[in-house]
C-alpha cells in the first residue's frame, strides 16, 4: 500500500502579519560607532559596538520596506546607536521624508548642540543617557561628561518640540537617592526619568540592600507629593499598572512592556532587523532585513522555561526583561541568571511590596485630573520599557 503523506501548506507570512498592533516602534541605528566608552556598554558584548560603520541600505530600501511591511502602522521612529547623531544625514533625511512621523532619539548628549533647530523641534521625546549625579556619570563616561551634557540641554532645551528623559542605567550600588532626585528637580533639564537596573554582575554584597535603601525613598517621595507627579517613570508605570492592570497589557497587545514581542523592530546599519538591541549578535534572533524586504514575527518571547506565571509580580510587571529572562533561563546561563536576572526580579518585587506600602489606590483618588491623566497615559510610556 502506497502512503500518501498529506500535503502541508506553509502560508508565507503576509505582509503586516509580523507586527501585533496598529503601531510599529522603528529604532534605526544609525551607526554602531560611539564617541564616548562607557564601561558598561551592552553593545559591547558579542563586539557589536563599532562593527558596522557603514550603512548597508539607502532611503528608498526603507521606504520599500516600509510600504510592504509596515503598511498601515502607526510608525514612530526612534534614532539609536552607536552615537545616532554621528550619523545625522541619515537622520535628516528619514524625517524630510517622512514628516508625518513621530520622533525620539536616545543620545548621550555630547553632541546635541550641532543638531539644526527645525530637527530637535521635530522630536517628541529626547533620552539622554546619563548614570546619576556628576561623579558617578564621569566615572563611566569620562571627565567632565556630566557637565558637558547639562550645559548642552540647556542650551538646546527651549528649541526642543517634545520632552526630554534622563535615562539612567543603575549600576553602581553608591548611586544614592539625590543624586535622582536632583535630575528631576525644578531647575533640571529633564522632565523625566527612567532608570533600568544594569544588566551586569554588580548585585553582589550589601549592594542589593543599598539599592533598596534609595528605592525606599523615592516610593516615598512619588507618594508624597499630589501637586505635580515626581516623574519617574517606572514608578509611574507599577502603580499605574497596579491599580488599572488592563493598561499593562492593551498597549502591548499581552506581551512584554518593553515592546520586543510585539512591536519593537530594531533595524542594524547594515539593514537586519532584531527585536532587543542586547541581542544584536544572536544570529536565532534576526526577523527581518530592510534590503532583502521581508520580517517575520518577534523570536523573543515569554516561554513557560522563564519564571513569571509563578511570580506575584506577572500582573504588573508582564515579564521584562524578556532578553535577561531568555539568556538566564532558555540558554541557561546559570551565572547571568543568578548574578543578574534574580536580583533584579528581587527588586522588582520589593518596588511592587513598597508600592502597596503606601496605599496607592488612596492616593489616586486623591490626585487632581490632570495628574491622574498624566499616570494613566504619559506618552513616555510608548517609548520606554516602563520597567526598570
Ligand atoms: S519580577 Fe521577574 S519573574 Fe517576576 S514577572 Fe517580572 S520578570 Fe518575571
Ligand atoms: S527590556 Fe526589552 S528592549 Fe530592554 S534589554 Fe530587555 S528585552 Fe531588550
């Protein structure tokens, strides 16, 4: 007897299928070249930083790419690196060409001051990488960084169309409580603030407890205030997803908060597309290449291998890092998972635990309209990962 084996039809993808959601969040890298080394650069690993100095598509790629894959989004483009404004013909031209889109660029500042007035009204939102108070930034990025980046937002600040974020990466155990809390202080520069717990070894010793000393104070501080909202965003974000959970989920359609499952596609100089800009030398990661025209559905999702179903924080926290949690429980890294990835779960948990120490929903119902508004639907939150 002849067995027939049944016929299977793979359907390609259609064009848009890739996306979930009505919006697309385009990081492009404008280049992987740097001007400062900061020692903690997550580029740095799998030598990513510095090994495209050429870009490998031109606009009219982009524009192709666009009209078949993205057809009908909601684009918004964020300008990345590398130093994205080393590269600012790139730049330029992506906005002439398509002035109907949303802006952010996320830089270390140094150079802000050479980007022409009608480029920086255009943008929505500005991230500055910063890493605390004066000492600590210099002691990362160089002498004299942290001064340098201020007096250029001083300079630039007024011509600027949107907000502007101080984008602290937490790493060193000292960074104490007013050192962020100056960066949002009336006379600062920064209109928020989101900081992300360094995705490195330096959880060791009492520095969780220093962590958690600071963090102590700034949950105190957000509840304290009910004339305007202390801007830290990821304190924003817990609470705002403690007391109305839906919101952590329909912007990212049940997935990660930090876009990379749904609608976050980071596009590399030379055109391939990746979901986390820290996986950029993951080969099993690549969805999509501009040139070649095509992009497939995020790789990086939550598996039943990672820790959240079982987490009192799933419902706010949704499981980011998915990057940390990919590395530390599907490729099993045991060293990153137990140096990095559980202690910042820890300390996730414990903003979550402080947060309800203070009576959240109590202290909405007593906020002005404006204020809840602004909890509830800060445009920042489209451009972050919300949690740190
Ligand atoms: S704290 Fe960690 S384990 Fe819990 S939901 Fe968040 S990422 Fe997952
Ligand atoms: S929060 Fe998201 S974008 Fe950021 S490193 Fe993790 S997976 Fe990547």
């Amino acid at each position: 007897m002849t067995i027939i084996s049944p016929i299977v039809f793979h359907r390609r993808p259609a064009a848009g299928d890739a996306i979930v959601g009505h919006r697309v969040e385009l990081q492009l890298l404008t280049t992987l070249k740097c001007n400062l080394k900061c020692s903690y650069c997550s580029l740095g690993v799998g030598d990513v930083l510095g090994s495209q100095t050429v870009l490998g598509y031109d606009i009219d790629d982009l524009d192709r790419f666009v009209r078949t894959q993205l057809a009908g989004k909601e684009i918004y483009v964020t300008f990345y690196g590398g130093e994205p404004t080393l590269n600012r013909p790139l730049m330029e031209a992506v906005m002439q060409r398509w002035p109907q889109w949303r802006y952010q660029l996320q830089t270390n500042g140094t150079l802000l001051d050479d980007l022409p007035p009608w480029v920086l009204q255009r943008l929505s939102n500005v991230l500055v990488s910063i890493d605390g108070g004066e000492a600590i930034t210099d002691g990362y990025r160089g002498r004299g960084i942290y001064r340098q980046v201020i007096k250029n937002l001083r300079s630039v600040r007024a011509a600027i169309g949107g907000s502007v974020t101080a984008r602290v990466t937490w790493g060193n155990p000292a960074t104490g409580f007013d050192e962020l809390d100056a960066l949002v202080a009336d006379d600062s520069p920064f209109d928020w603030l989101y900081w992300q717990f360094v995705a490195d070894a330096m959880y060791d010793g009492d520095s969780l407890e220093r962590r958690r000393a600071v963090l102590r104070r700034l949950i105190a501080r957000f509840f304290e205030r009910r004339d305007a909202l202390y801007p830290l965003i990821p304190l924003m974000g817990i609470v705002r997803n403690k007391l109305l959970p839906g919101r952590a989920r329909e912007l990212y359609a049940g997935h990660t908060q930090c876009r990379v499952s749904s609608h976050l596609i980071n596009v590399m100089p030379d055109g391939s597309i990746y979901p986390c800009p820290d996986l950029m030398y993951a080969p099993q990661m690549q969805m999509g290449d501009v040139k070649g025209n095509w992009l497939r559905a995020s790789p990086l999702q939550q598996t039943p291998a990672m820790p959240c179903a079982g987490c009192e924080a799933y419902a706010w926290c949704r499981g980011n890092c998915v990057k940390n949690l990919w590395l530390g429980y599907v490729k099993n890294d045991e060293r990153y998972r137990r140096n990095v990835v559980d202690p910042i779960c820890s300390l996730l948990r414990f903003i979550g635990e402080e947060v309800d120490r203070h009576d959240p929903q109590a202290w909405f119902q007593a906020l002005p309209l404006p204020l809840r508004r602004q909890l509830t639907d800060c445009e920042v939150y489209e451009y972050v990962e919300v949690m740190p």
